[in-house]
C-alpha cells in the first residue's frame, strides 16, 4: 500500500474520530450544536442516540487503524470498513443531509480507490 493511500485512510480514520467526539461529549455543546446544525433542545432529547451513533464512529476508526496496523496483509481490513463507512455515508446521504455524501462517503471513496489502486 503507497504512503498516499495509508495517509487517505488516516484521514477517514481521523474524521471518524472527530465525529466520536463530536457525538458522544460535544453533542449539546456549541460546537455540537453547530456541526450537526441542531437547536438544544432537539440535543437534549437525542443525546443519547448521538452517544450510540458516536460509539459505532468509534469502531470504524478502530477497524482503520487495525488495517493500517498490518501493513500490506491489512488491505482486506481496510477495503471492509471503508466500505462500511462508504454505505453509512451514502445511507445518512438519503435519509439525514446530503452534506454527509460529501463530509463522510466522499473521502472514504477515495481512500477506497486508492487502496485499491496499490
């Protein structure tokens, strides 16, 4: 695997975790509050809906280090769980904001392709 697809998938890696934090202890914060576009009240009622959605983010960027972790043998890692993050994208992309195609699948698509290519 090249050094420019290893350096894509940390940054997939590094998003997922942004979006962990985001989720699980910025959810009703200002800066939660502006990420996901929400009013506080919507947060309080969801809070703990986004703790859940912020621990799945969290096994993804564990799945991408895992990967990045094996070197050359962790290509079927990488190519599983940036095809998991691929379909949450395009799934939020229909059903939440089309801004998630593009903040989530996007860079996993070419992280994807760039595994791919090596």
């Amino acid at each position: 695997m090249t050094i420019v697809a290893s350096i894509a998938v940390g940054f997939v890696a590094a998003l997922h975790l942004y979006f962990l934090v985001l989720e699980m202890f910025l959810w009703d914060k200002p800066a939660g509050l502006r990420a996901f576009r929400q009013t506080p009240e919507n947060a309080a009622l969801t809070k703990t809906l986004a703790a859940n959605q912020g621990l799945y983010n969290g096994f993804l960027v564990a799945g991408l280090v895992w990967g990045l972790m094996l070197g050359v043998a962790g290509e079927p890692v990488l190519i599983f769980f940036l095809g998991c993050v691929i379909v949450a994208g395009i799934f939020g992309a229909i059903t939440v904001s089309r801004r998630i195609l593009w903040i989530q699948a996007t860079p996993a698509a070419i992280a994807l392709a760039l595994v791919l290519l090596t």
